[in-house]
C-alpha cells in the first residue's frame, strides 16, 4: 500500500496488520516507513511514486518477493489554495504528478500481478483513496478539484475497462479528514492556518476512521464490490456544508 508513512496511509497500513493481512508500505520517506516497518511488521519499501522508473523497481521487486492481491493507493495530496486565476502550474503539474499519474504507472505496472493473485485467490482488489474534492467544486481548491477528479476518473475507466475479471475496483472517498500533515502540506507548514480549519468541528474524522471502512471493502466477501464510498464527519453534511460547534438536536 502506498501513503504508508502518515495519515490516512500509516493508519491504514496499522490497521491491516492488525487484522492479519501482510502489509508493504511504499512511501518516500524511508525513516519513517523503518521506524513502522519495527513497530508493526509492516515490510518497507521505499520509493517515489512520481518516478516511473521507481515504480518499475517496485512491482520487479514484488514480484520476486511473493506478489500483491491487493493494490491500495493513498498516496496524493494537495499544494496551495490559490484561486485559479493565482495558481502556481509547478502546484498543478505536482498534484496532478502525485494523484493521477502515480496512480496510471501502479495499475500499469501491477496489474500482471493482481491478475495472477485473482486467479490463484478468486479475486483481487485495487482500492484508490481519492476524496469529495473530486466532485464538487469550491474556491481555492481548483488544483486538487481537478487532480482528484482525473483520479476518481481513472477509478471508473480502469472498473469498466476490468469489466468481466475478477478483480474489484474500489473507490473511498473521504471528506474532512484531520491529519498530522496534509492540511499543514497544503498550507506550506501554516500550523495556526491548518488548526483554524477544524476549529469548533465536533469530531471531524481521523485517519483510522478512514482505514476502519478500507480494512471493510478489502474484507468484504469477494463477490461484494464496494464502487464508491463517501465518509463524511457528522459536521460535514456535505463539500461546503460544515457545522462548527456542538452537535445538539433542535
């Protein structure tokens, strides 16, 4: 699984081992992937998914290793809030790098191996964590609106295109999400910004909260094929809809 060194990824990656499944985490920080790699058992695998000669080097190296039944790509993020008219193309081209294209290069590169699991198990899976940014729309998000969208698009062109296989093709789509870094990232290490964000959200989601519904559709029986799952906080009734304060009936 990619993302594998924070947030939604690391929570992920805990999760499945806690369940017994047997874990790589990919992720560009290799310290960090050692430090889980000590503490979960999760085998490390260092790599930038926006190299395709690393992600090359990783599906040869699953290969020789056991091969993957499952492919689940957290991995991504966001740069910046600027509005359109203000964006920063080298912000775009890096969003669109890091969501959409890393995305392309895994299915292509792992796929031989998915279909080799799905004849040997009955199925296989390729779960893609994209978010509520891919279909609505709203001001300052334009870059990631568009990245996350070309990926969510991906998700549906690749179900279709897999059409008669046994290989599920699932999509999770969460909404606020409170992690350690990716609002920070977006901010460029902003912390009063990132904080002001969630301030008076009565529980917005976690990480594990997000690993708890994957760890779901990958355990789900194999015939069961979850498309598309959107996981909102109860504060966030939707995109532009968010309820600050205490939760309380009227």
């Amino acid at each position: 699984m990619t993302g594998a060194s924070s947030g939604i990824g690391e929570a992920t990656a805990r999760h499945l081992r806690s369940r017994g499944w047997d874990v790589v985490g990919v992720a560009r920080r290799a310290d960090r992937l050692a430090a889980l790699e000590a503490e979960t058992g999760v085998v490390a695998h260092a790599a930038d998914l926006t190299d395709g000669d690393a992600v090359a080097a990783l599906a040869a190296w699953l290969e020789e290793t056991g091969g993957v039944d499952a492919l689940v790509h957290v991995a991504g993020g966001a740069r910046g809030t600027d509005r359109v008219e203000d964006g920063d193309p080298d912000d775009w081209r890096w969003m669109f790098e890091a969501n959409v294209l890393s995305g392309q290069r895994l299915v292509a590169s792992l796929l031989p191996l998915l279909r080799s699991a799905a004849d040997r198990a009955g199925h296989a899976d390729a779960l893609f964590v994209t978010s509520t940014a891919a279909r609505v729309a709203y001001p300052g998000g334009g870059g990631y609106n568009a990245a996350k969208a070309g990926e969510a698009m991906l998700v549906h062109a690749l179900r279709q295109e897999l059409n008669g296989e046994p290989i599920r093709v699932i999509e999770i789509a969460p909404g606020m999400v409170r992690t350690e870094e990716f609002t920070l990232n977006r901010l460029g290490g902003d912390q009063a910004g990132a904080d002001a964000l969630y301030e008076g959200v009565e529980a917005p989601l976690v990480a594990e909260d997000v690993a708890d519904v994957i760890a779901y559709a990958l355990d789900a029986p194999g015939h069961v094929n979850l498309d598309l799952v959107t996981v909102r906080p109860v504060a966030q009734s939707a995109q532009h809809l968010l309820a600050r304060g205490p939760l309380k009936t009227r």
